[in-house]
C-alpha cells in the first residue's frame, strides 16, 4: 500500500513515539500535580510549549494545548466573539474555510452576529482589497486560513494581517496545513490566533494548540470548556502529557527538517504533474501554481471519475476532496467556489505526499494512473 494522503494525516515519527513512550508507564502522573513525578511532567510539558512557540516565532505563554485544529478553531471564534459580545457583532471569514470554522460561523449567526462570506478567484485566493471594502465598523474579527487543505494555495497572509491590523480587527487563521511546511512568523505577519494540529505533521492525533498572542495587541478568550481552570483558564481538562510531548517533538524535527523537505517535496510534486500531463494535456492544477504548499497537487483530469479511480487503483492511498467533505458525499465546495460545476469536481483528485514518499513510490503512481487514466479515456 502507497499512502499519497498526508494532507488528511500523517505517520507520526518513530522518534515522536519514543518521545511519548515514557509518559504513558514510567512518569504518567498529573502535569498539575506538585509532587516530583508532576513536576517531572509539567518540565516536559513546558518544553513542548517552547519547542512549538519556536516554530511560529511565538512565546511560550502564547500557546494553549487544545485536541486539534477543529476545538482550536471553535475557541478562537467561539471564546474571541463571547468576550466581545455586546460591544461589535461582524466577523469576516471565506467561502472555502475548514467545516470547524464554517460551522461555528453559521452558529454565531444564530446568536445575532454577522458574518460576512469572502468569495475567492479560480485559484483559491482571496483578495485582500475586497477583504478591506467588506470591512464595516462593527467588524472584529478575520478568520482566513492560512493554507486550504484541498488545493494547498497558501493566502496572502502578510497582507491580510496588515489590513486587519490597520483597522484594529484580530486576526485568526487555520493554520492546520501550513504549520511544519512553510515558515510562519505570526509576529511580521501580524496573526492574532492561529489553530494547529500534531497530526499534520507527523505528531499524534487527539492534540493541538492554539496560539492566543499575549502582547499588543493582547488577546483575551472566555472558555468554551469549564473545568478546573487550566490553561490560563481557557480549556479546561487534564492535560494530555504523552500527546503533548510528541506534538512538541514534532515540532522541532520539522522546524530543523523544513528547508529540505519542502525542496524534495517541490520535485516530487512536480515529477508527479508533469508525467501525468504528459499522458494527458487536459490535466490542470487547481488552485495556484507557485503560491501552493509543497507537498499537494490537486488535479483535474478530464474524462475520469475519480471515485473510478480510487476503485482502480486499490493499492494508493489518495483522495477525491478532503476528509472532513469526503464524509458527507457532497461534492467540493471548495472547488465549487473557485469555479468548477459539479461534472469537473468528480474529475479532481488530491495527491499529498509526505516524509516517508519514496521516488519509486511516485513512479509507481504515476505509471498506474497513466494506465487507468487510459483506460478511462479509452472507454468513453
């Protein structure tokens, strides 16, 4: 079996594993307890603190352990327009953002805010300037993602940020699929909160962060989980020590690994894209072509139903949309707000590959969709 799906999830590291193991048997106590087992804990998770806040160019203190990106994306925008209620009502979002950003949206609605939908153009992008006309008075709060998870364009996140700051309104962003792939400074780019997952980046699942910046401007949530007070009283529960311990493992091992990995990766994609239009010239990327994450190709390829081809090719892991969507049988809104009808979104597939793709893995890949595409073609 050859996994091309990492944008869904990704092995975790064998060396975040032995990270973890310890946590489990050997030291399991309470990271809040003030004995010298929870100490023990507490060091190890304050270590993971910092190895993530590194990464983002973040402090320690800004980062507050969640389950994932989806609870991380619903404290932002939950606990943000909580805190805020009564005093401005308009949040900005986009059209393509993950379901645990959407969701929490349409429930704010319910609640009386406002939220505004940006549209995006043919390649996944919004355009800062109609971000800065949809800005009214009572606008808030932006929550852009960083990097869409099915076509990988990567917003122009610099500019979204200088905009929200000109006009004193956060900025969240879901940065699930960025986070260990490209460089991230939330300070230059004047991120507020940003949401994270370990699994995306070979660390386990079940544990998250979300960055909650703590200098100017200070940013302030109310819970959306009560408990104990934990995290600075903002997700309460029982800190998960072995699964932190991991994602901070991670973390660093991407943080040094990164430069390479995102070369190799460029070469890989492209290889794939190449030798499969070379077969087929109708095939087209979706989404933008130099502004994409590294490792994610998104492609149309006319005449093939991709649930065909995910039958036909049995022994690849890849996918027809991302796995959030994929559950629903819908088909990609995503796509469909870049432009495409419903006869080209059966026609996309995404390839994602990862830390453990090997060049004969492409090859193999590429020689059995080159194949099946053919047949494909050949019978209609």
């Amino acid at each position: 079996m050859i996994y091309l799906d990492y944008n869904a999830t990704t092995p975790v590291d064998k060396r975040v594993v032995d990270a973890m193991i310890p946590f489990f048997g050997i030291n399991f106590a309470n990271s809040a307890s003030d004995h010298s087992m929870g100490v023990e804990a507490k060091n190890a998770v304050d270590k993971s603190r910092l190895d993530i806040a590194n990464l983002i160019h973040a402090k320690s203190n800004e980062i507050v352990f969640t389950s994932g990106a989806t609870e991380s994306n619903n404290l932002a925008l939950l606990g943000f327009a909580s805190k805020n209620k009564g005093d401005k009502n308009h949040i900005i979002t986009s059209r393509i953002e993950h379901p645990s950003v959407l969701n929490p949206c349409k429930h704010l609605e319910s609640l009386g805010f406002q939220v505004t939908y940006l549209p995006v153009d043919k390649y996944g992008l919004v355009d800062p300037d109609v971000f800065e006309d949809s800005v009214t008075k009572d606008t808030f709060l932006i929550s852009i993602m960083f990097a869409n998870n099915e076509v990988g364009t990567i917003q122009s996140i610099y500019e979204i940020g200088r905009i929200a700051r000109r006009h004193n309104i956060l900025f969240h962003t879901d940065a699930a699929q960025a986070v260990g792939y490209v460089p991230i400074d939330v300070d230059k780019m004047n991120i507020d909160l940003m949401s994270m997952s370990a699994h995306k980046f070979y660390g386990p699942k079940g544990v998250g962060a979300l960055f909650v910046r703590s200098r100017i401007p200070r940013v302030s949530l109310l819970p959306i989980v009560f408990g104990g007070g934990q995290e600075r009283g903002m997700r309460s529960g029982t800190l998960n020590v072995p699964l932190i311990v991991g994602m901070g493992v991670a973390c660093k091992l991407v943080h040094k690994n990164m430069p390479e990995e995102h070369k190799r990766f460029k070469v890989l994609v492209q290889k794939i894209y190449e030798e499969i239009k070379q077969n087929n010239l109708e095939v087209k990327i979706n989404g933008h072509d130099i502004q994409r994450l590294p490792h994610n190709l998104n492609i149309e390829i006319p005449g093939v139903d991709n649930k065909w081809l995910l039958l036909k090719m049995k022994d690849f892991c890849f996918s027809t949309g991302s796995a959030c969507s994929v559950l629903h049988d819908e088909p990609s809104y995503v796509l469909s707000a870049m432009g495409l009808d419903r006869k080209r979104i059966n026609n996309c597939i995404r390839i994602s590959i990862g830390r453990d793709t090997t060049d004969e893995e492409v090859n193999s890949f590429v020689d059995d969709i080159n194949k099946y595409t053919k047949e494909s073609v050949s019978v209609n």
